[in-house]
C-alpha cells in the first residue's frame, strides 16, 4: 500500500530514525564543524554535498541527504560512491529516484526514498525549493523533538541580504541557482512566507539568528501597475498620405 509515493512499511523505519530526534538542516559549506553537529541526532544535507573538496567542508557528517531531480541525475555517481555515509537518500524526484536506484546494489536501495512535499506547497507561487518540499513532508509525517535550520548560508556569504540570491562559490552550480537558469522556477517571497507561516504554527521548528535576519530581506519587491492616464485616450494622428510619382 502507499500513499504519496511512499511506501507505508518504510516509512515506519523512518518514523523510528526521525521521531523524537533533534535535527539540523544545513547546506553544502555549512561553517560550523562535527563538535558543534554532536548535538544533533541527524544531519540534513542537499544535493551536491558530495560532489565538494573535502577540503572545502567543516564536516563530512551527512546522515540525510536531500536532492532533487537535477542533482540525482547529474551527481548519481558522487552518491553512489559515497553512499555508505549516508542512512537515507530524499528524492523529491520520482525520476532520479529511479535512477539512483539502479545504479545501487540491491541491499542499498532501501536508503534512497522519493518524498512529497504535499497539498500545503500549493501556496508557493511557481516552484517549491528543496528546503520547504523537507519541511512540508517532515511536518506532515513525522514529529521530531527539534527541526532547526542554520543551513542557508550553502550561499557561501555573511551578507544576509544576499542569502538568497547568491549562488554557490563552486563552477558546477553556475546555472543551477536563483540567479541563473532557475530563476525562472522559483519565486523566493512566497518560499520565505511558506517558512514564516510554519515556524508560526509549529513549534519544534527553530532557525538560526542569521537565517532569521535573511528572512527580513524583502529580495523581490512588488512591481505595481503603472497607473492609467486619467480621462479619455488622445486620438492619434493620421500619418500623412505620400503621392506615388510615375
């Protein structure tokens, strides 16, 4: 039996790993280091964790990682290779969950979990980012003890008015940020709304004071209407007739 693509025998195994847990959130380039992620039960990493230098990252920690369609596809290989790491793959792609699926082993596949975000995303104007389709999902399936998020800063900036618009630091994500080609897909006010109106209303959500302050950055301002001119339209002038000579 499943209910939104989810498979219900499953999903009581990670009721077990997720219920009652303390869980961060956070990106790629993450700042803080293991000591500081000791405190946690589970660690929630996104979609091209593995495909960074080592060298780069403050912790290799990584029990969650979420992905999406693009990400599946394009770094299978980086998650498969490091996918002993990991106790669960969340694909918001059915599709790329397929496809990491085949390239796993068969006592491997039960770590890669296509999820859905649910009916509640319809309030996000065009495309849901990974981070709500986890929150919705989460909130609509489990109850851990403590959901926080301190990982918007995979941005790689300290400047909060730039949280959300600045792309990796790294050439492989030049065309796959809020800036480049994903532009299009994304509308980042009615995602930071999203946020808002479930921290209001769950309470074992928390965010980090940076995270906080990103939120108060109005990054896409309402374009009004020009207004209408006032009273009837002036009619235009004929354009002037022109003689044709034999």
């Amino acid at each position: 039996m499943e209910i939104v693509g989810i498979n219900l025998r499953y999903i009581m195994s990670l009721k077990e790993f997720l219920n009652d847990k303390k869980i961060i959130f956070c990106g790629p380039l993450f700042n803080k280091d293991d000591e500081f992620l000791r405190e946690y039960d589970v660690v929630i990493r996104t979609n091209n964790f593995f495909s960074i230098d080592p060298e780069l990252r403050n912790s290799s920690r990584c029990d969650i990682l979420v992905c999406n369609s693009i990400f599946s596809k394009r770094y299978s290989n980086k998650i498969v290779e490091n996918i002993d790491e990991v106790k669960y793959v969340f694909c918001s792609s059915l599709e790329g969950a397929k496809i990491l699926k085949e390239n796993l082993y068969s006592n491997d596949i039960k770590k890669v979990h296509f999820f859905s975000g649910g009916n509640d995303l319809r309030i996000i104007k065009r495309h849901p980012l990974g981070l709500m389709h986890l929150l919705s999902y989460i909130i609509n399936f489990y109850k851990p003890r403590l959901f926080y998020i301190d990982g918007i800063d995979f941005y790689s900036t300290k400047d909060v008015s730039k949280f959300w618009l600045k792309g990796y630091e790294i050439k492989e994500s030049a065309t796959c940020n809020v800036l480049g080609k994903d532009k299009i897909k994304h509308d980042l006010r009615s995602n930071k709304e999203y946020l808002k109106r479930i921290m209001g209303k769950i309470d074992y959500i928390q965010i980090s004071e940076m995270v906080e302050e990103a939120l108060k950055v109005d990054m896409e301002p309402i374009i009004k209407p020009k207004p209408k001119p006032k009273g009837k339209p002036k009619k235009k002038k004929p354009l002037p007739k022109f003689k044709i000579f034999d």
